[in-house]
C-alpha cells in the first residue's frame, strides 16, 4: 500500500504541466464565477491574456520537463512521458497559444467558461499524448471530445448548435465502436497496457479475422479524431459550425495527439497491418482532395483539406519504420505553421465577418487591397500543396521517401499505388488550394463589399507563423535534428 | 616587400586609378591629373624596386592548370615597366596642362591609367592568354581616347577605323595561340623557347598568325592605315599609345615568341617590315599636317623595328624600341606644345598645318631645342641615341643578310634612313625657321606655356642622348663603316631638304602631290564589293528569304487552323474528360455529405465493413 503511494508521488513529481492546467481550470472558472461580466458579449481581451499566460507558463513546464526529464512511466504503466509525448505536448501547447492568441487579435468575445474549457481540452490532450494504457487512452479521448463537442457548439446560434449535435452523436458512435474494440482486446489479450509485450505476441497468435477487427474497431475513436475514413464525414460541418480559431485549434492538437496514440499502437502491431492503414491513407487522401474541388467555402474547403492531410501524415506511418515515424513528426509539425496561418488569415481577410460560412467569393480582389496578407496566406497555401521554397514541399517529400523506403524492403504493390495516388493528388490539390488566392488576386472585387480592415496583430501573427514555412524549408534539419533526436 | 605583391600592385594600382576616377565623374577634375601622375609615379618607384630582384614570377591557378594566371617580370619587362611608366608620367605631366580646359579631364585621365593598366598587363604576362587579355584591353583603351573627343565626327571615324583594323590582326593572334595550345598544351612563354621548332609549316603559319597582331597593333602594312587617322587623339595621348608605348608592343610581342618564329616566318616579318618602312618614310615626305608626318614616321621607325626582328636581331628591334619611345615621345609633346601655343593664339585655322607656320624657334625657343634634339635623333645623327640602335639594327642586318639576295633589306633600310632625315628636315625648317606664313594671327602673339608643360620637354630631349644608353656617345662597338655610311646618308638628306626648301617662303609653294594611299585601295577592293555583296544579301533576304517566311507563315496559318480543330474537339477532350471524371468522382464523394447525421454513421458504418471484409478476406 505504502509502496503504492511512493510511487504515485514519484509520478506526480512528472506531473506538473497536467497539475498547472487542472490549477488553472480551477481557478479561471471560479474567477468566471466570482466577477460578474461587465460585457454583454462576454469576457475580452482580459481572459484572453490570462489564457495565454497559462499556456505560456505550461510551455516553460514543459520545457523544463523536456531539459530534465528521463523516459519514464507513470502511475502503473498507465501514462508514459517519454521525447514523443513531450515533443506533442510542446506542438499542443504551441497550437494553444497561436488558437488564443489568434481568437485575441480578431477581438472576439466569449463567455467566461470558454477559456476554462479550452484549458480542459489540452489537459485532455496531454493525457492522451501520453497514454499507453487503453483504458487512459479511452479516457483522455472522452476528455478531449466532451470538450470539442461544447467549443463547437460554443456560440449558441442554430447552425452551431447543429454542428455540435452532429458531433456529439457521430462522436459518440465511434467512441461506442473504439470501446467495443478494446474490451475484444482486453478479452484477447488480458491486458490493457498495449506496450506490454505480451499485448502484441497474443495478438500475432490468435486469428487474424479476430484481431484484426478487434484492431480496427479499437481505432475507430483515434480515426475520428485524425478525422480519417471512414470515420472523416463529421469533419466539415463542425468545421463550419464552429468559431475560426477554435476550428485552427482543432485542425491541430487533437489530430497530433491521436497520431501519436496510433503510432504507440502500431509500434506494437504484427507488420501484416500495414495494407489496412496503406488503404486508409490512400482512401482518405482521395476523399478530401476531390471533395476539397466542389467546395465554395472556405472552411469547409479547409475541412476537406485537413481531412487529405490526414492522409499525408499517415502515409509516414504505413512505413512502420522510425523513418516513417519521424517524417510524420515532421509533417504534422510542419502542418502546424501551415494551417494555422491560412486560418487567422482567411478569419481577417474575408468581408463576411464572423459569420459560420466564408464564401470564397468573399476573398474576391482583397488582394490589392491587402498584399501582404494576401501574399502571406498565398504562401501559407502553397505550403499546404507542398511546393517547393515552402517547407511543406519538404515534409510531402520526407513522407514519400520514407514510403518509397518501406515499397523497397517490402516490394508491396499497394505502396505502389499509394505513391502514385499520393502524388497525383497533391497535383489536384493544387486546383482547389489556389481558388482564393485566385479570388484575392485576379477576380474583381464585390461591388457591395467593404474595405476590409487588417487588424495589425493579426498581420503580426500570420507573419509569424508564415516565416517557418520558408525558414524550415531552407534549414530542414534544424527540425529534423531535432525529431532524430526524440 | 614581397615581390609578388610588388607585381601586383604595380599591375593593379593603374587599374584602381581609372575606377576611382571614372566613378568620381566631374567632381574629379581638378585633381584627376594629379592623381594619375601620382598613380604613375608611385607605379615607376615600384617599379625601379623590382630591378632589385631577379626574374619574378607569380603563378595563379585561373582557367585550368595548364592555363594559370602567371605573371613574370625579367629583365627585358622590367625595362619596358619602366620605360612606359616614365613616359606615361611625363604624359601625364604634360597633359595636365595641355588638357587644363577639356570638361572631361576626369575621363581623358582615367582612359590614361586604364591604357597604362593594360600595358602593364601585357608587359608582365607570362603567357600568351593573358597576353591576349590585355592585348585587347589596350586595344579598347586606344580606341576610347582616340575617340576621347567624340563630337568630332573624323575622331570618331578614326576610332572606329582603327577598332576594326586591329579586330582583324587580333583574328589573326587568337588563331595563332589557339594553334600553340593545340600542339604544345601550354602558352607559356617559358615553353616556348625550345628548339625543336625549327622548319617546321605548322610554326612557320602559326608564327605569321600571331606576326598577324603585330600586323595591326604595330601598324604594319598592310594593316597600318588606322595609325594616321588616329592623330585625332590629343596629342599627349598620340605621343603615349600612338608613338612611344602601344603601338611598340607588337615588337614586343615579337621579341617574345621570337624564338617559335622559323626562318620562313621571319623572312616574311623582315619583307613586311621593309615595305612599312619604306612606305611610312615615303608619305611622311608629303605630309603638310604636323602630327600626320610624325605618324608615317612611326609607321617607318616600326616597320624598321619588325625588319630588325625579321632579320634575326630581336635585341636590336628592342633598343631601337627604347631610343625611339623616348625621341619620338618627345617629338610629339613637342608638336603638341607647338600646336597648343598657336592654339591659344587664335582661333579659324588649322594649328597643326606646317604651312602655317615658319619662324617658330624664337618664340618657342624650349620646344624648338627640344624639337630639334629628338628629330636628329630620328634622323639618325651620331650624339643621339638614335644613332646607337639604328647603327646596331644596319650592323646586325648587314652581317645577317651577307652575301644573299636579302641584302635588300639593309640597303632599304640606309634608304628609309635618308629619306627620314628629309622629312624631318623639311618639317624642322619649316616650323622653325624663314617667315610666318599665318595670316590669321600675328606672330607676336604666340609664346610658350607653362614649365608643367616645358619639363617633360626636356626630359625626352635629354634622354635622347646617347649617355642613357652607352658610356661611349657612338656606341660600345662601332662599325665603322656602317656609321660613316648611315651618318653620310643621314646629313645628304638633310643637305637636301634644306636647299629643297631653302626658298620656301610662300604659302603655295608648298603642295606637295598627294600620294595615292591604302586607303583608296582598300574602298575599291574591299570596301564597294562588300557594300555590292550586301545590297545583293538585302535582295536574297528581301525576296527569297522573306518569300520563305511569309509562305511557311501563310502554310503556318493554315496548319494552326487544322490543329485547332484538332486540339479542340480531340486534346482538349482528353482533359476536359479527365476533368468531368474527377468532378464527378468528387460528386460522388461529396454526396455522402446529406447533412443528416443518422446517414453520416450510417456511412461510416459501412465503411468500416467494407475495410474489415476488404482485410479479412
């Protein structure tokens, strides 16, 4: 018993950055609770600065994890904090910080519970980046998704609130699924620890009808959340549904911490695995690219993309090598800078305010009225195609050399097509990435509309996430180094 | 210091000095010429430093290994370092003077440096690559100072003329280092002084290929006619490039690969060289233009030079290279000093007609003695310097060329010889003695200027002395026959001239028959065929080569309907087929999207089966 105890203390001592948000949660909504609003719209600039000096303190805890910390687990094999995790809790924290800082420079407002949720939701994802154990991934899962499900639906209106019910039932199902998967798992196995040695050599001994859709259905939770097919459907409504920057937030963090739950679990999978995922890939990547051609919105258009992206990043993980591995690092790293800044700024340059829908139309000729921006975003989606002078051309390039890799040692004719489908997708993708910089450039401006008026911060911002996309293009190994290096 | 840095400051001071002035435009006027001489002199001390040392070489790797940029300072470069750098500096000095109203001074001093700059380079190349590189710079920079006062149409004709003239010798040059690399796989010139090359076709047509530079750079026929023109220069610089330095590098060139040269080539060199000579010696007889006769003199004293070489005694081509440069520098300041003081005198006539002149020693009386020191020089007259290299090239001629049909040479040479002495007489008595034949201006009001322009002056007259060059005013090994010979030719000449013009006193008296000149024969022979041959090209292109075109363009046309059509209703079909499969295949991807969430889970449900059915399989 008291052995017990020691070691729940020795854990908590790797436990600070969890216990700082809990402190946090705690103490932002009883300070909610405790000041009335001043606002009718809710709390401003104040709360937004307080949020962001939390996740500015989680990042130094975090960093002095990162500097002090040896690989470990934690309460009983139930978390384990090793350079993954924290590499993922500094992209989650960094994800955070631009989401807020993001929603503070286009001045939104919101009731006070929003930021404590917020706090919840990446106290959720630290969780899960860390989780080995199935049944903490299914918690911390249910953490993140609880807290997803109330920032979508945050603003009450009717089109929120339909998009949050949408993913409220759809979540639930797939959680249902994921649920009914481990317990065949635990049934299997006897184990929840999956890094358990035992867990992967029982699951190579039984039948492969048994444990492979036990597998599949254990992951469907984990699908959902990297919003991969075909659990992928929920991904565009709730990206319309919700506010920008809660939708920038989400294109990231929960997808980078269900990427790496999916690796910790294929690091133990039998190689035979590898087609499932390949076609998942292949799959995902089509849907949301030819889906992506038909949009006129621009957030739905970014919901499809993140969708295809999706794809991309697991095309690293088919070549169930630490090669693959590390590019997909790389590539959701990499995403990161891309897709947050296309959102802040088609959140500041689009004329239609704050409305759910963005209507590409809307971006038409803004471009001579705001060149930087317009040229910024320009890149920022030329990142996203992966071409060239952009780091996303780097990251695209990492992932397939990694595939080509795994085609060579396997000679899997699905790899193959992967390859090829990969590639030729990235080639459609560039029709539909280019349609608003299209629109800010060579359409003519609306005749109704209004001059649209920069906030200088959210320039500010855009420009800072902008320039790793060129700088990580020209020193690639800085980051590189660095992942090698977890 | 260290010698290789010695070489390269000496090499690259003149080149700094014409981007420093050239970037400093106007503003640098006023002390551009100061500058330049300051640049100059610094390069002279330098270069008297290096006499110090033994042969100097600095070897860098540029182009390949076998190609490096080497430079190599000997005796035979080091003596030229300094005898362009003084020149030049004596130029420079004189220039400041003669050039004090020009508005460009700033251009005409930096053209200076950068013509001094590519001398040097040529002087201190130790291969004929780089040889060739500042071979040409030297070439544009004569070029831009003939040209230096372009709103003269004739200094911009002559600038062209000589441009082109020099195009075709360089050809010639290019080739001929083109065929030593080829055989030897090197163009050092150390390589090039082995025996081996001795009557062998291929050197004898290398050797006249690259004599083909020498041909142009050093005016010799039947390449010379660009050097009269380019008296539309300011005479300073006619003095520095036209008459002293430039224009000797040919001969230069040839001492340097003189050891390639086969006995075929240089029998060739020595033919061409008696022609220059003599031809140069007989239009000088009938110039009446001050600056025009001193430029056939040149011609001559070069082609004298180039027979030197060709008659094997590279050395004696060399000293007379040196006599010469300094005489002959100091006969053209000395016509510029008396072309600028009747300049200043008054304006409406020609300055530089010798028929307007006469009776010019008492007001110009430095020039005069000056002028007088330096023409006997060229004259030949023994107590000049003259006297020494002209005496050593008959010597070193007659003994080569005894007893064979190329005795000719010599003989010729005595002749030009006489003949040089003539003109310089004539033109001696008529500047400076009998009456003043001007009627624009009164005689009264000519006089000398400035000591900055006198001083230089007397430097060249005074090193037109023999003692610069032998202890013994008559030379170190006198043949006595030879002497005698060429000083009773030389005073018969100027016995001749002076009774010829003694009675001289009238203007009219004084039209000479223009000879016919090269240039008349090259407008018949070369120039109005190739004008015919292009009108003839005009007409090809006009109606056969236009025919072509404007009918390819019309088929074109007809061609570009047909593929339209083509490209239209079966390329275009290709993607916009490729284009409707994608859309469509989007519909269908999209079409999952109803919007009702029971669909959504529905759709998920069967995707999910579909891919365990798929892997279970």
């Amino acid at each position: 018993m008291l052995e017990q105890l020691d070691h729940i203390m020795a854990s908590l001592a790797s436990f600070t950055p969890e216990v700082w948000l809990i402190v946090a949660f705690v103490a932002l909504i009883s300070w909610d609770l405790i000041t009335p609003e001043v606002q009718e719209e809710g709390r401003g600039g104040f709360f937004h600065f307080l949020t962001f000096l939390v996740f500015a303190v989680l990042g130094l805890f975090v960093y002095h994890q990162w500097q002090t910390q040896s690989p470990g687990a934690l309460f009983h094999q139930m978390l384990m904090l090793d350079g993954k995790a924290l590499f993922f809790k500094a992209l989650i924290t960094l994800s955070a910080l631009i989401a807020i800082l993001h929603s503070w420079v286009m001045k939104r407002r919101w009731s006070g519970e929003f930021f404590s949720i917020l706090i919840g939701m990446v106290f959720g994802l630290f969780l899960l980046s860390m989780a080995t154990n199935l049944l903490m991934v299914y918690l911390s899962l249910e953490v993140v998704s609880i807290s997803s499900y109330i920032l979508t639906a945050f603003r009450g209106d009717r089109k929120s609130s339909e998009g949050g019910m949408k993913y409220v039932l759809f979540g639930s199902v797939s959680s249902g699924l994921m649920l009914y998967g481990m317990s065949l798992l635990y049934g299997l196995t006897t184990t929840l620890d999956f890094t358990n040695p035992a867990f992967g050599r029982i699951l190579l001994s039984v039948d492969p009808l048994v444990s492979a859709s036990a597998l599949i259905l254990a992951m469907s939770g984990l699908l959902f959340k990297i919003s991969a097919v075909p659990f992928q459907i929920w991904n565009p409504d709730v990206y319309e549904a919700a506010d920008t920057p809660v939708v920038s937030f989400f294109s990231v963090a929960p997808k980078a911490a269900a990427f790496l739950v999916l690796m910790r679990l294929f690091s133990v999978l039998p190689l035979n695995f590898q087609p499932v995922l390949a076609v998942i890939s292949l799959v995902t990547i089509t849907i949301g690219n030819f889906s992506a051609l038909w949009q006129t919105d621009a957030k739905r258009l970014m919901a499809y993309s993140s969708i295809a992206q999706s794809g991309f990043v697991m095309v690293g993980l088919v070549a169930f090598s630490s090669l693959g591995n590390q590019t997909a690092l790389f590539y959701l790293a990499t995403y990161l800078f891309g897709t947050m800044a296309s959102f802040v700024l088609i959140d500041a340059l689009s004329s239609s305010g704050r409305k759910n829908s963005v209507p590409i139309s809307s971006f038409n000729g803004i471009g001579k009225q705001q060149p930087l921006a317009a040229v910024l975003l320009t890149i920022a989606f030329l990142s996203l195609v992966g071409l060239p002078l952009t780091v996303g051309f780097s990251a695209k390039l990492l992932v397939f050399s990694s595939l080509w890799e795994a085609y060579q040692q396997t000679s899997l004719n699905l790899f193959l097509i992967l390859f090829a489908f990969g590639l030729l997708n990235t080639a459609v993708s560039l029709a539909f990435y280019l349609k608003i910089p299209f629109a800010l450039f060579f359409r003519k401006a609306n005749d109704e509309a209004l001059p649209v008026s920069l906030p200088r911060g959210a320039l500010f911002l855009s420009l800072l996430l902008v320039l790793p996309i060129i700088l990580l293009f020209i020193k690639t190994d800085w980051l590189i180094n660095w992942i090698s290096g977890i | 210091m260290n010698p290789e840095l010695l070489l390269w400051i000496i090499l690259l001071l003149p080149f700094a000095g014409f981007l420093l002035l050239i970037l400093s435009g106007r503003s640098a006027n006023t002390w551009s010429g100061w500058l330049g001489l300051g640049f100059s002199l610094v390069g002279l001390g330098f270069s008297f430093q290096t006499t110090q040392i033994t042969t100097i070489e600095v070897t860098h790797t540029w182009i390949s290994e076998a190609l490096p940029f080497a430079l190599r300072a000997d005796d035979l470069t080091r003596k030229m370092l300094l005898l362009v750098l003084f020149i030049a500096s004596l130029v420079q000095l004189f220039s400041l003077e003669y050039m004090r109203e020009d508005k460009n001074r700033f251009r005409y001093f930096a053209f200076l440096q950068l013509f001094v700059g590519s001398m040097l380079g040529i002087l201190l190349a130790n291969n004929l690559l780089i040889l060739y590189v500042f071979w040409e710079l030297v070439g544009l920079s004569s070029y831009l100072l003939i040209s230096f006062w372009y709103t003269k149409p004739e200094a911009v004709l002559a600038a062209r003329k000589a441009f082109l003239v020099n195009r075709i010798g360089d050809v010639g040059l290019a080739l001929g280092i083109f065929g030593v690399y080829n055989r030897l796989g090197t163009l050092d010139f150390s390589v090039l002084t082995s025996p081996e090359f001795i009557s062998n076709p291929y050197w004898t047509v290398i050797g006249l290929l690259l004599f083909c530079g020498t041909l142009a750079k050093s005016a010799q026929f039947p390449l010379h006619v660009w050097l009269p023109d380019a008296m539309e220069g300011p005479t300073p610089v006619s003095a520095l490039i036209h008459a002293a330095t430039m224009v000797a590098a040919g001969v230069y060139l040839l001492a340097r690969i003189f050891p390639i040269l086969t006995p075929d080539a240089l029998v060739v060199i020595a033919l061409i060289g008696t022609i220059t000579m003599v031809m140069g010696a007989l239009y000088a007889l009938t110039q009446t233009d001050i600056k025009k006769t001193m430029a056939y003199s040149t011609v001559s004293q070069l082609g004298l030079m180039v027979l030197a070489v060709g008659v094997g005694a590279p050395h004696a081509a060399m000293f007379h290279l040196f006599t010469h440069a300094f005489f002959k520098a100091g006969l053209f300041l000395s016509s510029g000093s008396v072309i600028h003081s009747l300049h200043h005198a008054g304006h409406g006539f020609d300055a530089q007609d010798v028929r307007l002149m006469g009776g010019l020693r008492k007001k110009l009386p430095v020039t005069f003695l000056a002028y007088t020191v330096c023409a006997a020089a060229l004259s030949g007259l023994p107590l000049t310097s003259g006297f020494l290299s002209k005496d050593e090239i008959l010597h070193e001629a007659f003994q080569a060329t005894a007893h064979s049909w190329k005795l000719i040479f010599p003989i010729a040479a005595t002749i030009s010889a006489g003949l040089t002495a003539f003109y310089m007489a004539k033109q001696w008595r008529l500047v400076f003695f009998g009456n003043w034949r001007n009627e624009h201006i009164e005689l009264e009001s000519v006089h000398e200027s400035s000591w900055l322009q006198k001083l230089p002056l007397v430097v060249l007259a005074v090193l037109s002395l023999p003692f610069l060059f032998s202890l013994n005013p008559l030379g170190e090994h006198v043949d006595l026959g030879v002497a005698l010979g060429s000083t009773a030719v030389a005073l018969t000449g100027i016995v001749l001239a002076i009774i010829r013009y003694k009675s001289v006193e009238r203007l009219d008296q004084l039209t000479d028959v223009p000879l016919l000149t090269l240039d008349q024969l090259y407008q018949t022979v070369i120039v109005n065929p190739f004008l015919k041959f292009a009108d003839f090209c005009t007409w090809i292109d006009r109606v056969i080569v236009d025919g072509i075109v404007n009918g390819s363009a019309k088929s074109q046309v007809i061609l570009a309907h047909m593929l339209g059509w083509l490209d239209r209703y079966v390329v275009d079909g290709i993607p916009t087929g490729t284009a409707y499969v994608v859309g469509t295949i989007g519909k269908m991807t999209r079409r999952f999207q109803g919007g009702q969430v029971q669909s959504y889970i529905v759709v998920t449900m069967l995707g999910l089966a579909a891919l365990l059915i798929w892997w279970t399989w």
